[in-house]
C-alpha cells in the first residue's frame, strides 16, 4: 500500500491495494506483500538531460552500450535460422538461433565495407553481404569471400563476426554490447523471484505495436510508470481505478527494479463518495472498450464481481484456470520496471510489456513497443507470436485497432508527450519537480543513470 514515515507523510483517502488485498478470501501472492518504502535523495534533474545531444551521446556510450536491453522474444525466432533485427541508436545487432538451444547476437555489419547485412527478421542459413558478396555461417564464420586472390593480406578464419553477450529470462532474449558487463543474473536482481507466480515463458506475444513520438525516451517513460496523471489525463477512468491509491514501490540496495500497483474495480477516492458499486463496474467495463450490461448481484463488490468476469472470460477464451488467482492478479496493473527502459505487467490478464527506445540518433524522438503477452493455454499448442505493428510520428493509435479499450488511453497519453518536450525546451526553469511518492519510480531510474553516466 502507500507507505508511510517520518520523512514522507502520505495517507491516501481511500483503500490502499493491501487494504482490498486483505479483504479477499484468497492468499495474497508473496511477490505482492507489503514492502519497506526507501525515501530517494531529492537530486536536482535538469531539464537538458531530455532534449540535449551532448547528454544523449553520454547515454549512447555509459549506457545504451553498457547495459542489459530487451530485444525479442525467444518465440520470435524459434527455429535454427531464425533473426530478429535489434537496433538501438548507431548499434545493430542480429539476434539470430544458431542451434535448437542456443542464440546469439552478431554485430549487423559486413566485415569488408561495412554493409548493414540484414533487416528486420527472418530465417538464414547464411548471412551474405547484399554489395560484394561475403558471406558468414550462422555461427558468425566468414564463409565467402570472392575474389579472395586480391586479400592475400586478410586471414579468413580470424574475420568472425563481432559478438554481443546474450542472455534470456522469461521469454525474452537480453543483449549487451560490453563484453565486459555486469552478469545477467546479477543486473536481474529481485525480478525472476517477483515473478515466480507469472512465469512470462508460459506466455506468447498476442499484440505488438510499435509507436514513434516526439519526445525524448525517457519522457515517454516516465509517462506510463506513475498513475499521478490519471485524474488529469484520463478522467474518464477514474470510476474504476484507485489512483492515488496505488502503491509504489522501491528496495534498498535493488538499482535496476521498482514496481507500481494500481488497483482497478474501485473508484478514485476522488469521486468514490458518489459511485454505487453497481456504476464502479459499469465504468470497468467501459474503461474496457466493451458497452455489456452489468448485472451487479446485491451485496456483492464491482471488485469482487469483476475479478469473477476476469476469471469466466480467461478460462473461456485463452484456456486457462484462475480460479486459485486473487482479484488483484486479475485486476490490478501491477507493473514493474527494469532499467533503462523495459516495464513488464504481472498478474493473470493484464499482461503488458512496455519498451522504450530512442529513435536513431535523435533526442527528441522515441520509439514505443506496447507488447501484450497472453498466458500460454493449460491444454493445447502455443500459438505464433503476431507481428510487429509499426506506427509512424503522425499515425494516430487508431490505426490500431486491436489495442481495443486501450486507443483512447493511449491516445490522450501521446497528445502530452510532445508538448512535454517542447516545453521542458522552452521553460525558464533549470530543473523539473518530482513528488516525493507518487513520483518515487522517477527518482529511482534517474539516480541508477547518474550512477552509469558517472561511470569511466
């Protein structure tokens, strides 16, 4: 719940996620228990830090190129020959199935002039130079060269393909471009045992969209990991989601983890005085893109109602049994966050998976992917993962329908971002102000970058 201390004052009007938690008749998950809160330094955060090049170019050297980033899912490239294309700023690399259980990351460069050798994703048994021919093996092994009378100089064994380290947790594939880098497991932290009761492997990727804003990454980050906004942004939420009742989380001593619960099936204690229960579930469904009649039984909670709809529709339409699960794994947004740029829902249906990335060489632009991962079902096969759904700098969300309830959240969510960025140009401030709580994820990211940006 919204935690409390000497040094931070915060009592909520309403009840707190531990407080719905403890009313229901289910054993509350022990990834979702009370947590100790850890007050952050209150750090100035200059406003520079979001559009200047200077900035960005550190971030490209003591960051983007020293740390664990998310690149696919395994079940994007489950065959040997499978790639999928990663780029992050300058740097591309070829995340490619190179034996039933094996991948590797091979930097996307032909070793002769330098040809990009391939995009986007596909399957090879060869990765060949598209200018003058060379080819490499899966394995990274240069294979081809032609004309190789006029190279008496090179030595075809020592030119192997650079490579990144590679890593996976719960179905995702990690690459990092130090060969020097802290071990995977380590930058990991508390995530895997946060997620031991949602195992993400036993899901499959059922949406992708990929959407490109004007703003800088971390703008459009720090837009999705507070519920601040909700009141302002997205009033028409506010009958079924307890905003300022979500908890926020951060562990001493854990640099690259912090979470947010936002529970959902209650009103804002803004307006919770005026809602009957029977119009808390009308307003869930709605906020759901759906218009079904709600048959709210007497006596009976929207929230405890809504978590039964929850469990009826995941058994009926994905095949899987949640009648052991809590209403707060049903419901709730329970979103974590891996630094720099990755936000993983858990729970049983709100599965999200929030990235964000800049886009090319450019602070003032980024590139959103909005993944939603469905649980794999209890009987039958695990179906193929869609494909990536690319939204350009003036596509509206509404060209992408399948994002159902979501397009209007995320419409009014992008309408911000770039006037976000145009004023932090154009303040005559030197910094931006963050709450001491509801905004505590911010402080936590931003004191892990100072910490890689201070880095030689």
């Amino acid at each position: 719940m919204p935690h409390t201390d000497a040094q931070l004052p915060v009592t909520p009007p309403g009840p707190s996620v531990q407080e719905l938690l403890d009313r229901e008749q289910r054993p509350v998950p022990e990834a979702l228990r009370d947590v100790a809160f850890a007050p952050l330094g209150s750090a100035p955060i200059t406003r520079e830090r979001y559009f200047s090049y200077g900035f960005h170019r550190r971030e490209v050297e003591r960051l983007w190129r020293r740390v664990w980033q998310m690149a696919c899912r395994e079940e994007e490239i489950p065959e040997v020959g499978d790639y999928f294309v990663y780029d992050i700023v300058d740097d591309s690399l070829i995340v490619v199935r190179t034996a039933p259980n094996e991948i590797r990351a091979f930097h996307n460069s032909c070793l002769h002039r330098g040809t990009r050798l391939c995009d986007g994703e596909g399957r090879a048994r060869s990765f060949r130079c598209s200018f003058h021919g060379w080819t490499w093996d899966l394995d990274g092994r240069l294979l081809r060269m032609p004309s190789e009378w006029d190279f008496p100089h090179v030595e075809q064994r020592d030119l192997c393909l650079p490579e990144a380290r590679v890593a996976c947790w719960g179905g995702f594939v990690f690459v990092n471009l130090d060969p020097e880098c802290e071990p995977f497991d380590s930058f990991l932290e508390i995530l895997p045992e946060q997620f031991r009761a949602w195992p993400m492997a036993e899901r499959w990727k059922a949406l992708h969209v990929c959407k490109a804003f004007r703003c800088n990454w971390k703008v459009a980050l720090e837009a999705f990991i507070e519920s601040y906004h909700v009141i302002t942004t997205h009033p028409q939420i506010m009958g079924s989601t307890g905003d300022t009742n979500t908890q926020y989380d951060t562990w001493p001593g854990v640099r690259h983890v912090n979470r947010m619960i936002t529970p959902f099936a209650v009103a804002s204690p803004t307006i919770a005085s005026t809602m009957t229960e029977q119009e808390i579930a009308e307003s869930m469904v709605r906020t759901g893109g759906r218009d079904d009649a709600v048959d709210l039984p007497e006596g009976m909670s929207a929230r405890a109602f809504m978590g039964e709809q929850m469990r009826t529709l995941v058994k009926s339409a994905l095949g899987v049994d949640a009648s052991e699960r809590t209403d707060s794994e049903m419901l709730d947004a329970i979103e974590y966050y891996l630094f720099p740029n990755l936000a993983p829902w858990a729970g049983v249906l709100n599965s999200l998976v929030y990235r964000f990335r800049p886009n090319g060489d450019d602070p003032d632009s980024c590139l959103m992917d909005i993944m939603r991962l469905h649980p794999v079902p209890d009987l039958g096969e695990r179906p193929p993962p869609v494909a990536v759904h690319h939204l350009g700098l003036d596509d509206p969300f509404d060209l992408a329908p399948e994002l159902g309830g979501l397009v209007e959240i995320f419409r009014q969510d992008s309408m911000n971002l770039p006037k976000v960025q145009r004023g932090l140009k154009s303040s005559g401030a030197s910094t931006v102000n963050f709450g001491l709580y509801q905004e505590s994820r911010l402080r936590h990211y931003h004191a892990t970058l100072d910490e890689y940006l201070a880095r030689d």
